[in-house]
C-alpha cells in the first residue's frame, strides 16, 4: 500500500466518519458511502456531520457518495453498517467489489437470522473479496479528536493483515494484525452482550465491587465461548477482547453499557425501540445464548442479559439469580 492508497468506507455513521477521517490522515484517498442525499452534501460541502459526529471536520482526502459502484473502487473497503444490515448491504456491493479486495468488517455481532459470523456472512455474499476484522477498544469520538487509540485488523492471511495494519495506521491510530479471525470477531460480539450486564450494574448502584466482578466473570464467558469455537486465547486477552470488554463495561460512551444503565436505573423496555444510538448487544444477545446453550457453553450473565431483553425476568431477578448460582471453583 502507498500513500494513494484508496479505501471505501460503507457506513457514514459516528465510527464510520471516523475511520475515514483515520483513513485520511494515513494518506489514503477515501470515499465515505452514505445512504441520505443531504448527508452526502453536508460531508462534501461543509465538510461536517453534525448529527453523527458533531465538532467533526471531514478531511479533504474524504468524498461522500451516494453510489456504491463509485464507493467500491478501491483497493481497502471498511464496511462500518450495522451488524444485522451487513448482509444486505454486501449483497448491494457484490457485484462492485474488486477481486481480492480486503471487505474489512468494523461492526461487532453475530447475524440474527443464521447464527453466523459475520466474516462468515462476507465470504457467503461477497466471496470475491478477501474477509478481515477490525476491532478492539475505541469511541469514535476518540479516534477522531486523534486521541491514542490502539485496535486489532485480522485477516486469514498475514501478509493481508500487515498490509491493512500498514496502510490504515498512524500516530494516534495503532493497529495490531493478526491471523485470529474468528476470535477477534467474537471479542467484539460477546463485549457487547455484556456491556448491557455491567450497565445494569452501575445503574442500579450495586458498587464497585460488582462492577469489578460482572466484568471478570463476563471475561470468562467470553473467553468459553471464543476458545470452542475456534479463537486463540491469547486474542481474547489481547484488545479486541478483554481490552475492548474493559472499555465498554466502564463507560456510558458505550451504547451497550447506556442502555443496560437505562434498564438498572427502571426505566423499561421501552427504549429498545427508541430511535437512539444503536446497542449491537440487543441485538445480539439472543443469538449468542442461542449458539451458546447449542454448543453447552455455560454463560450466565449473557444469558440473564437475554432473559431481561426479552421481557422474561426484570432486573433484580437476574441479580437474584446470578448471587443464587451454586458456589463452584474459578
């Protein structure tokens, strides 16, 4: 990769304005796909995104278009859309991507209707591409005011992993590669789920202590169901699972952590279907359990998380039933 290097960012969402921002900043030229007209314009005219990332200036490396086919000629594509749109959105991009072009995955799920991960969901839809990953701990907001931010890319081949890690990296932007996959991808669907949990805990005022622990024993169901299907431990404790698990189960910046804060403090099930900031965790919790309880996972938490979601029991009975669980060695 070269300083012309060209990357397409599917998604003109927080994260994704901010990695097109990062993108920039690296030397690349970068194509910012959007779905609204008007945020086309407002990107490529006032060089702002006010409703998705406020106090952000676009980069003048970054040009917003509405057209998939003139997004998909590059060389990198980022795709920053939901974890249960990325199907749809690929199955649009099939017949645009460019042969071995990385589809690097920034969303953290796992997709709903097939219980499949979505790197899995890229090699179905859009096999001509090469399937990556990038997560691990960062806010957009973070990334874009150029705070230190340290993420992991994985891709099945090294030499495609080094080249993403190379090509989209910077000073206030490190980027870790690794061969992990399937691990990396599962550290960022699982966080989510438990984020929700640790939310719970803070806003029903349970204490540090609880805190503390929700996220230890959250580390330990991530890490269970990440090793039998096929991660590396060493991934799990590395940024895209313990780091990223660390930052979501700490602060309200976190979608999924606001919202199971939400749940603590009372205020109903309601705001699920609110038209605020998206918690992937929501949407994810009740495949994941479903994947867990197939494969005789033991997970707790996530599955209390579910239980809540779904309406089934209300806070202080999963608490009640966490603390009930027979005592047993760590």
């Amino acid at each position: 990769m070269t300083d012309r290097t060209r990357v397409a960012v599917l998604g003109a969402g927080a994260f994704g304005t901010a990695l097109a921002n990062v993108a920039a900043r690296a030397g690349c030229r970068v194509s910012l796909w959007a779905r609204e007209a008007a945020t086309v314009a407002e990107i490529n005219g006032r060089r702002t995104n006010l409703s998705r990332l406020p106090g952000a200036q676009i980069h003048d490396q970054v040009t917003a278009t509405a057209s998939l086919e003139q997004a998909l000629a590059a060389d990198i594509v980022l795709v920053v859309v939901p974890a249960q749109a990325l199907r749809q959105v690929l199955a649009a991009c099939a017949p645009h991507v460019l042969p071995g072009t990385p589809l690097v995955v920034c969303a953290k799920g796992i997709e709903r209707s097939t219980g499949r991960f979505l790197s899995d969901v890229v090699g179905e839809v859009a096999p001509v591409g090469l399937p990556a990953v990038l997560s691990g701990p960062s806010f957009a907001a973070d990334i874009d005011r150029g705070l230190p931010t340290a993420v992991t890319v994985a891709a099945a081949e090294e030499t495609v992993a080094r080249r993403l890690a190379a090509a989209l990296g910077s000073p206030a932007f490190r980027l870790y590669h690794s061969t992990d996959v399937r691990g990396v991808e599962i550290g960022g669907a699982t966080k989510n789920v438990l984020a929700i949990a640790a939310g719970i805990v803070a806003g029903r005022r349970l204490g540090a202590s609880a805190t503390a622990a929700i996220t230890a024993r959250g580390f330990a169901e991530m890490t269970r169901f990440g090793t039998h299907f096929g991660a590396k431990a060493q991934t799990m404790m590395g940024l895209s699972g313990l780091g990223d698990l660390i930052l979501s189960c700490a602060s309200v910046q976190s979608r999924n952590f606001a919202l199971g804060h939400a749940l603590g403090e009372g205020k109903g099930l309601d705001l699920l279907s609110g038209k605020g900031a998206l918690a992937e965790g929501a949407l994810t919790a009740e495949i994941l359990v479903e994947k867990a309880r197939e494969a005789g996972i033991d997970m707790p938490i996530a599955e209390a998380v579910d239980a809540v979601l779904g309406g089934i029991i209300d806070v202080d009975e999963a608490i009640v039933q966490l603390m009930a669980r027979p005592q047993r060695a760590e």
